[in-house]
C-alpha cells in the first residue's frame, strides 16, 4: 500500500470513529453547529422581545428618559414617536412625564439600545374612610 493510499485510509478511519452519542465526528460537528445557530437566533429573539420594568423618572430629555430602579443602575430609554404614554388609562406624551412619577416601562432592545415602546403611569387614589 503506497504513502498515498495509506494517509487516505487513516482519513477514512478518522471519520468513522464514533463519538458516545453514536454519531461520527463529522455528524457531531454538524449538530453542534446547528445548536450554537439555534441558541444565536434565540439570544436574537430575546433580546427583540418587549421587557418591563418599574421604577422613577429620574430624567427627561428629548430622546430619552433616564428611569430609576431600586437596586439596580438607571435605564436610559431611547424615546421616539412611536413611544406612547399613558396616565390613568388617559393617552399622553412624552412632554407630560414628570421627575419622580412611577411608570411601569414596556421597552425592546434595538441594536443594542433599550428602546421605550409604553410607559404607564396610574396615580394612587387614596381609599375611602368608612364613615361610622
């Protein structure tokens, strides 16, 4: 058996060996090529799927609202028109937001920047006594 013909044997053998899971390197490679595909696509997804969050205005500034969250570092939200408010259940902009206003923040990553989709804000209505 010539050189040659011995090198393209041990490729053959090579590529026959079998991995634990019963497949050969090259179907083993393969598959985990295919996994870290699918797991990039998910991270991909996940990161364009609407989040919350709750926190306080820190600040307001045309492009963007800085909120505050306990124990966590602010969010710098990018604001654009599309961006809507809602006040006690009234629609709203951006110019009627106020410093220290609570606000549930809906919001999706684009390119890697927090993007504010909602922000609602519900006054808290102080309850009734009961009269006696």
């Amino acid at each position: 058996m010539s050189a040659a013909q011995q090198q393209q044997e041990q490729r053959l053998r090579e590529t026959r060996v079998q991995t634990q899971q019963g497949e050969t390197v090259a179907e083993k490679f393969k598959r985990l090529e295919a996994e870290k595909q699918e797991k990039a696509a998910a991270e991909k997804e996940a990161g364009e799927q609407e989040q919350n969050i709750t926190g306080r205005v820190a600040e307001i500034r045309k492009d963007e609202v800085i909120v505050s969250r306990p124990g966590q570092p602010p969010l710098r939200l990018h604001v654009n028109p599309e961006t809507t408010v809602n006040i006690n259940g009234q629609r709203k902009s951006t110019n009627d937001l106020r410093n220290n206003m609570e606000v549930t923040v809906t919001y999706k990553m684009v390119n890697d920047q927090p993007v504010a989709i909602r922000f609602e804000h519900k006054m808290e209505q102080k309850k009734d006594q009961p009269r006696m």
